[in-house]
C-alpha cells in the first residue's frame, strides 16, 4: 500500500471508533484483540489538540485486524500487493479435556509450521486461530456477540479458511457457512471416522486433507498433502485478486440508513420485523462492513422491495449518476482528446488519482466525524486537469514543467 495521506487515516480512524463501538468493545479490550497498547489506542481515538498523534499504517492493520478487518478493504485499495496471506483456523474450543486442548494447541502448532515452510515465496502465509484471541477460558470478558462479529469478520474477510473436523463443534460449522457465502475458499481437515454429511456436502469451495488419530489421543497432520492443498489456495488467491480488483464497495451501510430514515421514519424494529431479521442485524448493516454482515441475494431483494429502491443502488453501483463525477470524467475526456504529446500513462494516473480520492469523499460523507470531507469537491474542468497533469510531470522530472500546449 503507498504512504497513507492525512484523509484516508482519518477515515480509518473514524471507520475504527464507529465498528469498537458498535460491538460496545472497551480499549482494554481492543488492546487485547490487536496487541496494541490502550495508550496508544487512546491516544488514536482522543487526540490533544497541541499534541495530535497519527498512528502509522502498520498501527491501523494490527487494530483492524484485531477486529477481524482488512485495513486494505476499508480503504478500498484491493489492487495493493499485500505483506501476507491470511488464513482462518477454525477449531473446536468449548468443552474439551486437558489432554484435548494440549493436543488443539499442537494441531495449531504444525499447521503453522507447514504454512511457514520456506518453499512458499513472499506474500509468506500466516495463520489466524480464534483461540489465541477470543477462548472462551482464555478471554472470558468479551461477550457473545463479540466473541461472534470478531469470528464472523475474519472468517468473511480473511483469505481463506481451514476448517479443523474434529471433535463436533457448532463453531467451525457455522465458519464453513459464513466462508461459503463469502466465497472464501477453504482447506478442510477432516479424520478418518465418518463426520457430519453436512459439512462435506456444504457448498464451501474445499480442499479435503485426511489426518490420523483424535484430540483425545493425539493428531497427525500429512504434511505433503497440506503443502499442496495450501499452494492450490495460494494459486486461487492471487487469481481472486486479478479478477476482483476493485470490487469493494462500503456505500451499502451509508444508503441504507437514510433509506430507513426517509421511507420508515427511522423505525428500524419495524424495519426489522417487515425484513424478517433480528433487529441488532439492522444495525449491524448500518454500522459494520459489507463484507461481514454480508445479506444474501434473497434478503438484498427483499430489503429493496421495502424500501422501494434497486439492489443496484443499495449496492453502490449507480454512482456514475453523481453529476459531479459524470462532468469531471467528461472535462477529462475532453482534456485528452484536445491534448498532443501527452504522457498516456500520467494522464491516467491523475485521473485515477481523481476518482480514488472522489470515492473516498462519497464513502464519508456520512462519517461526520471527518473534517477534511465535509465540503464536497468542485467538479473538475478542463484546465484543472491540465493544471493537475504539469504539476505531476515536474514532481517525477523535479523540473520546470513541460511547455507542450496541451489546451
């Protein structure tokens, strides 16, 4: 990811108040889930005005990802190459014996050992299990529904998942269903007994890895079939990339709350009820990312009947209706076409450059908590971007500008 400018971290900083809050977590608490200090997340979230302090990109993953969260994704910047591959190791961890948990914990042991193995090049793979941050005798005060939007984010937003087949657990079924409808791909570990027809038949894109043995007495993981299983999932990971780029949209939250405002007063039980959901998963939808709240196709077409709007429109992609956005590209055109001599790949870039920073001033313009996007941006002519297209060929010669009459 390039340098972060002042906007983006203080929408991050905004999007990072808005979800602790809506899942009620204390600083202590989210200092538990990042490995951030509360100091340094109080100074984040209270800065003094003689003294502001701006936390560094790495700050903001580890606090994101401490919610289960992509720091990538709530910027909207997919195209960036990331330092890792994250999976999601989904295991039983309720009920389980002495002699049970040494042996989890070993299990967790060797899959991280296989996914660290040296053949695999950088981005390297890193393994994320619940039980180190969530165990419900490890971390006893965070509370059910924290313990679930936490779980149900990484493993909607991780890379992919492996699913541990072990002992029952209502736990790892409900992480296949979530990563099925997210279409995270899966690596299932599954015994030599017959397990739940349920899990194998589910719709979840997986790879099968037989183990031997039981938690009870011990587990042996083939490590040649892992390391396979973990490079197909590697191979499928960067081509979701090439096909996805850009395909992330956090509009759905911001329109449908004003949508309930307008057309149901602002009655979200009632909303609830007509929807056919749990109230606090409403909220949920105004509050947290698309991406972990995540309604289905049916439930998305019945939110739109209701509020007498499109699935298009709730899902962001009108827009290209935004007069301002519309006028600008058009002054770019113009701009282009009336150009000669121009560097195709600078003009490019400022354009792109334009359209990145306008999608972030649309994404916030319900966040009230950012100063730097309450105005809205003028609508480009095309002398700004002729303006805009000297200023960026002087940064990369460190010269005069270019004379070339462009106009």
């Amino acid at each position: 990811m390039s340098q972060l400018s002042r906007e983006r971290i203080e929408y991050a900083v905004a999007r990072l108040e808005c979800v602790r809050a809506s899942r009620d977590l204390t600083q202590l608490q989210l200092a538990e889930l990042s490995d951030v200090t509360q100091g340094t997340i109080s100074k984040i979230l209270h800065p003094q005005d003689d003294d502001p302090y701006v936390p560094t990109e790495d700050i903001l993953v580890k606090l994101f990802q401490g919610l289960g969260l992509n720091l990538i994704e709530i910027l909207n910047e997919p195209d960036c190459l990331p330092e890792k591959i994250v999976g999601y190791l989904a295991t039983p961890l309720t009920d389980l014996t002495d002699t049970q948990r040494t042996n989890l914990r070993k299990v967790v042991s060797d899959v991280r050992a296989i996914a660290g193995d040296q053949s695999f090049d950088p981005p390297h793979f890193e393994i994320y299990w619940p039980g180190d941050h969530t165990h419900p005798i490890d971390h006893p005060n965070l509370t059910a529904p924290q313990v679930y939007l936490t779980d149900r984010s990484r493993a909607s937003t991780n890379d992919f998942v492996v699913l541990f087949c072990g002992d029952s657990s209502y736990g790892v079924g409900q992480e296949n269903e979530i990563a099925t409808q997210a279409g995270v791909p899966a690596i299932r570990l599954i015994p030599q007994k017959p397990i739940s027809r349920m899990m194998l038949g589910s719709f979840a894109r997986a790879i099968n890895v037989q183990y031997e043995g039981t938690l009870q007495s011990g587990i042996k993981l083939p490590r040649n079939d892992l390391l396979k299983a973990l490079q197909d999932t590697r191979r499928l990971y960067f081509r979701h990339r090439a096909f996805y780029r850009g395909g992330y949209c956090d509009t759905f939250r911001i329109r449908l709350k004003r949508l309930i405002l307008d057309r149901c007063g602002g009655d979200y039980a009632q909303c609830a009820d007509d929807l056919g959901i749990n109230l606090d998963y409403l909220h949920k939808m105004m509050e947290e990312p698309f991406s972990v709240v995540n309604p289905g196709a049916r439930l998305l077409a019945r939110i739109a009947k209701r509020l007498s709007t499109s699935v298009g429109y709730l899902l962001g992609e009108s827009e290209v209706t935004d007069p301002i956005y519309v006028a600008s590209n058009a002054s770019w055109r113009q701009w282009a076409d009336k150009s000669s001599g121009m560097d195709l790949a600078t003009g490019l870039q400022i354009r792109d450059k334009w359209r990145s920073d306008y999608d972030m001033w649309v994404r916030t313009r319900g966040e009230a908590t950012v100063a730097s996007y309450r105005n809205a941006p003028k609508e480009m002519q095309v002398e700004d971007w002729e303006q805009r297209y000297q200023a960026t060929m002087k940064a990369k010669s460190g010269q005069h500008p270019i004379q070339t009459k462009l106009l």
